[in-house]
C-alpha cells in the first residue's frame, strides 16, 4: 500500500477495522433498546432519544452514551478514512473499493435525509383547494391577524424560539414572545390556590400544565407556558396553549388597539404546489363498509402548469422532491381525503447507493473467477508421492 | 483496536460533538396569506387522530368528557381516547360497544351516511326526519336514530344524535347484530336521555 498524503495521515487511525465492528455493535444495542423503549412510550419519543440523538443518557443518569448520529457519524468518518488512506487501489481490488464507496453514498444519503426530511400530512375536502401541510410532531406559534376583509394573515414562530433565554418577536406583529415551560407530552390539570399570580393570564389562572412521558401510541399533546407582551392594559402575562384543535386560540388586543388569535398548533409548511381535490372515491368489499380501496382524484397547480393525477395505494405523487401518499379518509359531511406528505432531498441516494453495491460485489465477483478457477485446478491436480 | 486509533476516535467525537451542541435549532418565522373562505373548510377537515380533548379539568382529573350520563344497570364506561369521548361496553351476546364522539354535520348528511354503510339508499331530507324517534335529553331535543337492512339483519345501527348550540352535534353510536340492537332500544333511549354537561 502506498503511503498516504501528509494532509491524510492523521486520518490513517481511523481506518481501523474495528472502529466499525464496535460502533456496529454498538449500532444494534441501540436498535434493540430503542425498540423496546418504543413499546412504552411511542415510536416519534424513541426515534428522538435513540436514533436522532447525539448523546443518550441511561434513566436520567449523569453518564452519556454515543446516541444514533454520534454512532453513525463515528461509521461514517471511519468508511470515509477507510476509502482515503486506507484501500489499496489496484485491480484486484476495485471491486471492494466499488462497494465501499456504495456504502458511503448511502450513508451521506442518510445524511441528507436526516437534515432535510419533513413529513405530515394534508386534508382537502372534495371541491377544496390547498398548499400546505401539517407536521404534527413539531408546533409552532400562531398569531392570526382577521381584520382583512379577504385573507387572514397569520405570522408563526418555530420550535427553535422555546428557549427560556430568548424572546422573539416580528415586525408583522407588535407583539413579544418569550416560552417558559414547552412540553413534548403535557396535560391540562387545575391550578391549586397557592400557585396562582397576578401574571397568569387567560386559561393560565386556572390551569397548568403537568409534562408526561410521551404516549406510546405517538398521542402527545404538545403546550407551551408563555410570556406575552405588547398588550393593551393589564393583558401582558403568562399564557398557557396547548396544541390540540378543541383548544380554542386566545383573543388578545395588542397595544395598537388590533385584535389577535394566539395559538399553539401543528407546524405549517408551504407547498410549491396547491392541490385540488376533484372526486374521493372509495370502494368497499362486497356487502360490508370496509373499504377495499380508495382514491382521490386531483388536479395539482404549479406555477402557469396544471396536471391531473390519481393517487391512490402504491402510486403517491412525486414532484420536487415530494411524496404524497393516499393515507386515510374522512367521510363525515362532505367526503375529505387525507395525504401523507414525505419531503426527503435524498430520496434517492438509497438506489443508486444500491445499484453502486450491486455493480462493485459484481465486479469483485468477476475478478474473483480466474483465481478460483486456478485454486480449483491445483487442489484437482494429483500429488506426487517420492 | 491499538491506543492511537482509540484516542483519534475519542478526540474526532468529542469534537464533532462540541461543535454539533454549540449549535441549537434556530428558531423560523413565517408568514402565511389564506383567503377567508379556506378557514371554514379546514376547520372541520379532519386531521389524523389527535390525543382526547383537553377539557375544564377537575383537580387531579385530565382527559375527562365534557358530558356525563345515568348507565343502564351492567353497562360501563371507558374513558376518552382519540377522537372519542367515551366508550361505553354493553353486555349481550354478542357484546355490543357504543362510541360517544363530537362532530360537525348535518343531520340528514350523517344519516344518509350511515344508510350508505349498511347498504341502504340515501333519503330526501324531509323523509329522513321521518324516519328519526325524537327526545327530549338533558342536553336538549335529540333524535334516535334505527337503521338495519333486511339483506344483513347482523349489520344493524342504533344511534342517537343530540344536537349542540355550537352547530357540532353528539353522537352515540352501536353498530352490531339488529336483533341484540332491538333488545337494548328501551335501555338506550333512557342512556340517551340521561346525558348532560359535566359538573365543573
């Protein structure tokens, strides 16, 4: 093997093999307790503890351990020092290095899915039109202006504000906004006499919230406890939300004499598209009311361009990097179709990181053949007995 | 695994890892346009299951229904999950299981729709209030609601719809067997009657 380039070498320590059986092993206990905790307390919790965690620590115990992407990334800068300073590039060996740099394409795809992917879901009532969806893991702060005669326009501050340190505000709206307290899992309970203040505004003089471990069928009611300010009067104070759609936003005057509607809710996200569905059709089994199959029928708009499309089971809608699947329904009133949306920059990377394997286990097979051939005729030759 | 490579993998983690903590999701503002006529329609658009509404709570309580009622003599009541406000378990053979939820809707619309489940042709409107058994509940007027077709007798639905001020309407629905149906009409009516507003 050659010697690597000065500027490599630091890097050689890391192409050890056994960084990758270790953090591999390590890997799977993660796979297995992550799956277990998943029983307990649902599937998004033991995805954010285990998998997209950097660190994890054991029952609240002061000892960290390598999480999901502290592992990963410890796999992945050990395969990318294996394929720099590590790999013998001849002949013999092109297909390994073939499949190793398959394995690297998945795990940077792996990457760009981790940063960049974005789910939820979207109701559209038949003869309705819209371009946005819900994800309803993250929240977000709303505060909806009606006083337009046409539109409402509502201004939303992200998860990234709920730091007790930071009060942020925009200029669409003379309010100021600082979380307390913002739960992953809450409940409402009654506020006992001895808690109560002056501060505590709206619902918050009579509830607080009690944080719960997060629901093991992924039914966490997410609030906040905030400070508001830039209120009329005596309004500035402690609020408390919840997001749930039977919570009703809080009507608030701001100090310019506007009236707005303060919510907790599901995080929007803005389509580049707007979908309208045209016909929800649902076929159930012959003399019951299960459904068989359902479809909705839909025309997308994007940009001067429109286009008619049927999503139903195993055919989703792609476009720019978006993936709408037929995900459930609703038939209360008028009929109501439900699509699951997958926003995924590297929803690709898997296949040809596939197809890279393929092609370098193939290639190594192929070059393998003369040297089998040739071990096969030496053990096939007869000793010479002296 | 010799010392060097170790301490290399330990210190390129430790580094990795301060850099990644250092930085804390940022925060995103945005700004959303939506025509005043959308707003009514994704109202009521369902959303996936939500956890149980959250309500007055009474001290300690939580997740509990906004309505309480009189159980029939061997019926029980699970609490609030999903979209329901109760579940209410009746012993028969087979057991039958009413659902107590909160929706939009209009009487006939739901009607029809619950005729379309089982088979059944939709109604004008004026000959589906023909067809609903008026009561008078706690909660106000309500409607019981009888549905089977003689094509599946085991497919048959006992419903009772109770109208609310807000323009939404309580339901109590019992799908199951139309003769075990026919058996716990009188005990229903009765369950019907008995609802009222919680105490707060």
């Amino acid at each position: 093997m050659s010697k690597p380039h000065p500027v490599l070498r630091p890097l050689k320590p890391l192409a050890s093999a056994a960084i990758f059986y270790y953090a591999t092993l390590w890997l799977v206990v993660l796979v297995v307790v992550g799956t277990l905790n998943q029983k307990y307390f649902g599937l998004h919790y033991s995805l954010e503890k285990y998998f997209s965690a950097w660190f994890i620590q054991p029952m609240d115990m002061p000892i960290w351990l390598p999480a999901g992407r502290l592992t990963m990334t410890v796999i992945l800068v050990g395969l990318t020092s294996k394929l720099l300073v590590g790999s013998k590039w001849k002949a013999k060996n092109i297909g390994i290095n073939i499949t190793h740099v398959g394995v690297f394409l998945l795990m940077i795809g792996s990457v760009i899915t981790a940063y960049t992917t974005t789910e939820g879901h979207i109701s559209i009532r038949e003869g309705a039109e819209s371009s946005t969806f819900q994800n309803s893991h993250d929240v977000e702060i709303a505060v909806t202006d009606r006083s337009d005669a046409e539109y409402d326009n509502t201004t939303t501050f992200t998860q990234g504000f709920f730091h007790s340190d930071q009060t942020f505000s925009d200029d669409a709206v003379p309010l100021s906004f600082k979380v307390i307290n913002f739960y992953k899992n809450c409940s409402p309970v009654a506020r006992g006499d001895s808690d109560s203040s002056a501060q505590l505004k709206g619902r918050a003089a009579n509830i607080k919230l009690k944080e719960l471990p997060g629901d093991n069928k992924d039914q966490n009611m997410r609030g906040v406890e905030v400070e508001i300010s830039g209120l009329s009067a005596d309004q500035n104070g402690t609020y408390v939300f919840i997001a749930h759609p039977e919570w009703k936003p809080a009507e608030l005057t701001a100090d310019n004499g506007k009236t707005y509607e303060i919510s907790l809710r599901a995080k929007h996200h803005q389509l580049p598209f707007s979908i309208y569905l045209k016909d929800f059709e649902k076929l159930d089994h012959a003399g019951t009311s299960m459904a068989r199959a359902y479809s909705s029928k839909v025309k997308v708009t994007q940009d001067e361009s429109t286009e008619d499309i049927k999503i139903y089971m195993n055919h989703p809608l792609r476009r720019n990097n978006y993936t709408l699947y037929q995900a459930s329904f609703s038939q209360r009133g008028i009929e109501t179709t439900v699509l699951q949306v997958v926003y995924n920059r590297g929803q690709l990377m898997p296949y040809i990181s596939v197809v890279v394997i393929f092609i370098g286990l193939l290639v190594h097979c192929i070059l393998q053949v003369p040297r089998l051939i040739v071990a096969a005729q030496k053990r096939n030759q007869p000793r010479n007995i002296s | 695994m010799n010392k060097l490579t170790l301490i290399t993998t330990l210190v390129a983690s430790a580094a990795v890892c301060l850099l990644h903590s250092s930085c804390r999701e940022k925060g995103e503002v945005q700004h959303f346009r939506t025509p005043k006529a959308d707003k009514a329609l994704q109202a009521e658009t369902p959303t996936p299951a939500s956890p149980a509404a959250p309500t007055s709570p009474a001290a300690g309580a939580t997740n509990t229904a906004p309505y309480s009622w009189m159980l029939p003599d061997g019926w029980t009541a699970l609490p609030a999950s999903g979209m329901r406000l109760a579940t209410i378990n009746i012993p028969s053979t087979p057991p039958l299981s009413a659902s107590i939820t909160e929706f939009g809707g209009t009487l006939a619309g739901n009607v029809n729709r619950w005729r379309g489940q089982l088979g059944l042709a939709a109604l004008p409107e004026s000959e589906v209030d023909a067809t609903l058994q008026e009561i008078e509940t706690k909660l106000g007027k309500g409607y019981i609601v009888s549905l089977f077709n003689p094509a599946t007798p085991k497919k048959g639905l006992l419903a009772a719809i109770i109208p609310r001020p807000s323009g939404r309407s309580v339901f109590i629905k019992i799908p199951g067997d139309s003769a075990e149906l026919n058996k716990i009409s009188a005990e229903f009516t009765a369950f019907a009657k008995s609802l009222t507003s919680a105490a707060k």
